[in-house]
C-alpha cells in the first residue's frame, strides 16, 4: 500500500514534467534533426559548418571559460573570509553578496553596461559592448555561487588537520595547498560546473552586453527565432547546446549525492582576522566594491535625465505605455505602463512559486525516501537526477520549444495566462529540490516511527515530526523561487503575451528602443525589479537556510 502510494505521488510532477518539459524539448529536438518531417542530422551539421556558428561557440566557450575561473580566484577567499572569520556585520555582509545572483539577469547587463558605458565610472576602459564586459557581468553574477558552495563546505571542515600540520611546522600557504585544498577540491569542482553551466547558458546578461554583434550559443537562438525566423537552425543549435549541457550536468551530478541519511556536520566556529588572513581580507573587500558599483551606478543614472537630477523617469513609469511614440518613455512600445508589467511580473511569480514549491516539495520528499535495495536507490536517483534537467536545459530553448509544440490540440496553452508561470515554475524547480532535499534527508526516521508507534497517523507525524524542521527551508524555497520568477527573462521573451509584459521584458524593450526618457526609465525600472528581488533574498537570509550551498 505504501509503495503504490509513493507510485501515485510521483505520478503527478512525472506527468507535469512529460507534458511542460519533455514535449516542448523534444517539439525544439524534432525542429532540429527531422526539419522537413524526415530524419536529416545533416541539417545540424550544416548549422554548426556555419562561420557565424564557429565564432558564436568559441564566444561561449572562452568567456565562459574565462568568468568560470575568475569566479573562483574570487569567491575562494571571500567564501573563507565570509564562511570561517567571525567581524561584525558578517551575515549582512554574506547576504548583500548573494543578492546579484537572484538580481534578474537583464537588471545586470543594465547595471554594467551603465558602468562601463564611455559616461560610467569605468568608461576609459573602453569595454563597453565587447567580450570583457560580458566576463564582468558573468562573474558579478555568479561569484555568490562560489562563495556559498565552498563556504558551506569549509564551515564543516575539521580544523584538527589543519592545526596539526601548522604545529608541525607548515607555513600557512602550506596548510592551504597540502590540508585544505584537498578537502575543498569536490566543493570546488562542483561549483566550477555549476558556473560555467549558469555561464554558458546566461541569456539577459549578454544580450543587453554584447548585443547581436558579440553573441553567445544561447543569444544566438533567440536572435535565429525573432529576427529572421529560422526556426531550423535555432532548434539545430538548440540541441547541439543541449547535448553539451547535459553532458555537463552529469559530471556536476556525480559530485553531488542525495542524502541517506544526512550526517548533520558539526560547523567549526569562525575566528577573528589576523595578520594571515589580510590577502584574502583585500580580496573580498574588492569583490564587495565590484558587487555595489554596479548596482550604485543603476540607481545614479535612474535619477539623472539630461544631465541634471530629476524623478521624471519614475514618475514615466506610471505612463510609459499610453504615451504617444513622440512623448517618449517607452510610448507606442507597449499597450500597458510600467507598473502594471510590473503588476504582471509580481502576479505571474507569485503563481510559478506556488507550482514550483508543490512539484519540488512532492519530488524532494520521494528522492529522500528511504530505500533498501539497490534496484530502488538506482530508481531514487533517475528520479531526482530527471527533474535537475531544467536546470541543464537553458530557458531560452524551454520558451523555444514552448513557442513550437504547445500551440496545437490537445496542448493548445499559447493564448493561456499560466503558460508564463509553468515556464517560470520549471526554471525554479531545480532550485526548490536542491533546497529541500538536503534537510529533508536529514530527519532521523526514527522519529516518524516513535510518532507512529503512538498512534499518530501520516498528516499527524508530518506536522509534529517534519514540519517543526522544514518550515524555514519550505519559506526560503518559496522566496528563493518567487525571487528567480519575478527576474525571469530568458524563456519569458519567448512567450509572453504583448498586453501582458513582465518587467524585464519591459525593460529590454525600453533599451532597443532609444527615445526620449526610454533609456532612463528602464534604468528606473531596473531599480524598482532589483529592490523588490533584493528584499525577498534579504528576508530569506534572515531564515539561516543555506540555499546555493544545497547545490
């Protein structure tokens, strides 16, 4: 009876996953290999003998390459100084970091594309809307992630080690090289693979850095579907992406193992900065410098307009889309003002959380289930790795393959208001698995069994047993995701109604189209979107759940 009923509870997200992920990548897969109905790999070799492709890959590749590693030089020593040094304002400091991460991606590219631009701070550089900068962007935002996955990991290291070879005699860049390193080395290969997948698959960072004259695999796809219509060769380089990512993917999974049970790490307690520690102290004050110039930039330029102080580009934000194309402030671009996409965005994230938080609470509690013979621990984590996919597929094919199989009977969702929020739900799900799993793999099965052998039933040993520990992580997934939805812009593009635009979309739009107060109130727009997403993370942090450590 149990059995069948954990068969029952994996039913629904398995059909869920089927109907909004599988058909819509396997309809971009179809595109691609059976273009004219027959089956023609050809057709993707042809795409990829392209000159343009050649230089698109190598794009991706270096400037993925090259972000990856300097996410690394960066995030190592903040994540020791963050994770193992005890200052005050330390968990401020920790959760300010995070912030670019959840930051929508096209929020970032404005924020450095203001810095560097020839009128920013960083202008004599002459970097804007060139490879270096997209780096910059890549790195701003994905450095959180170094430095919560290799803190987590070195919180729980043992320092016994460590001691015991500096009482030898070793110097402390011995003690680093020779103890250290070695216990980090998983941490710090997982993290590498999950930033250079964020990386390779980054959407609103390049486009509004590089444009279609520097563009990545994934921009390359969008450019191929909007601007001229070729469906084949995006959904030909769709899967050639795809292939590479999910290679990628089960390399990062072989780091990663589902709890069972977790062993709680006992986290070794942080001490105060000495003389040792002033290289890796310089370094993080460097990353929190590059981390805020960005974003003080974005909140200067969103109140100077004609080279004076003014509100005018948040009071346009309330009328954006009723001017006239000749008043400007994004006249004639939309059907709607800013703050009704804005509206749009809150509603459509506030519905993608909820469905995101049922699919990864239901899967997080079948891929924590406890399981005895091998045949089920090898099921167990088919399951989990199969709903981790999202992740490995980039938004931008999700919205693709969105666009070209759920537009016909008996799927027919493309005049749907929930088709934005399930793309958005799938992008987040990941997110909200990962969260979950480690603490539900936690709780000693004991409990429920003495809770059960006192009479309590199922709905009864949950809220005594389960839901007293997982309330805070269940309220950090939920911010986490509604914060990831609110800035989502990559399968969104793709699909979202003209009269109902999210915010980022809004955004991007007021940037491709230069008018008067149009690149001003996307920079106002640009601060209202990171407000909002900064607030949920902050609040979030307050819960002391480690989310990007759970990768």
């Amino acid at each position: 009876m149990r059995r069948l009923a954990y068969v029952v509870l994996a039913a629904f997200p398995l059909a869920v996953l089927a109907v909004f992920f599988l058909l819509p990548v396997g309809g971009m897969l179809q595109r691609g290999v059976w273009p004219d109905g027959r089956f023609d790999p050809g057709s993707v070799l042809e795409v990829l003998a392209r000159p343009r492709t050649a230089r698109v890959v190598w794009l991706t590749v270096w400037t993925s390459t090259l972000a990856t590693a300097l996410s690394i030089a960066l995030g190592l020593p903040a994540a020791y100084v963050l994770h193992r040094l005890r200052f005050p304002g330390r968990s401020i400091v920790r959760a300010l970091t995070l912030v670019p991460f959840v930051l929508p991606t096209v929020v970032v590219g404005v924020a450095i594309r203001q810095l560097v631009a020839p009128s920013g701070v960083l202008g004599f550089l002459g970097v804007d809307g060139t490879p270096p900068a997209i780096v910059f962007g890549l790195v701003f935002f994905n450095v959180a992630v170094v430095i919560r996955t290799v803190g987590a990991a070195w919180e729980g290291l043992d320092r016994r080690p460590g001691d015991a070879a500096a009482a030898l005699g070793a110097r402390p860049w011995q003690v680093f090289r020779t103890v250290t390193l070695p216990a980090l080395r998983p941490a710090l290969v997982a993290a590498a693979s999950v930033v250079f997948l964020f990386c390779a698959t980054a959407f609103g960072v390049v486009l509004v850095l590089g444009g279609a004259h520097y563009s990545t695999v994934e921009t390359e796809i969008y450019y191929l579907t909007v601007d001229y219509l070729d469906l084949p060769a995006a959904a030909a380089l769709s899967l050639v992406q795809l292939v590479a990512i999910v290679v990628l993917l089960v390399v990062a999974a072989r780091l990663r193992a589902v709890p069972d049970p977790t062993v709680r790490r006992s986290l070794a307690a942080p001490t105060r900065p000495g003389r040792a520690d002033l290289p890796a102290l310089v370094v993080t004050a460097l990353v929190l410098v590059a981390v805020a110039a960005p974003i003080a930039a974005l909140v200067v330029a969103s109140f100077r307009v004609d080279g004076s102080w003014s509100l005018a580009a948040y009071r346009a934000l309330r009328d954006s889309g009723h001017a006239s194309a000749a008043d400007g402030a994004g006249g004639g671009l939309f059907l709607v003002p800013v703050t009704e996409a804005l509206s749009n965005s809150l509603a459509i994230a506030v519905d993608a959380t909820w469905m995101s938080m049922l699919l990864g609470t239901t899967v997080a509690v079948l891929v924590t289930r406890r399981v005895r013979t091998r045949a089920g621990r090898i099921t167990r984590g088919g399951f989990d790795a199969l709903f981790m996919l999202p992740l490995g597929v980039s938004a931008v094919t999700l919205g693709f393959g969105f666009l070209i199989t759920l537009d016909q009977p008996p799927v027919d969702l493309r005049s749907s208001p929930l088709l934005v929020p399930i793309a958005q739900a799938l992008v987040a799900l990941p997110i909200v698995v990962r969260t979950l799993v480690p603490v539900l793999g936690g709780v000693d099965d004991r409990q429920r069994q003495a809770a059960a052998s006192l009479g309590a039933g199922p709905i009864r040993t949950l809220l005594t047993v389960d839901l007293p520990i997982l309330w805070r992580p269940l309220l950090a997934a939920a911010g986490f995701a509604f914060a990831v939805s609110l800035g989502e812009f990559g399968a969104t593009a793709f699909i979202v109604r003209p009269d109902t635009p999210t915010l980022p979309v809004f955004i991007f739009r007021l940037l491709e189209h230069p008018g008067p107060l149009n690149y001003e109130t996307a920079m106002a727009g640009s601060v209202v979107l990171a407000v909002l997403t900064a607030a949920v993370i902050l609040v979030v942090e307050r819960l002391r759940v480690p989310l990007i450590g759970a990768w």
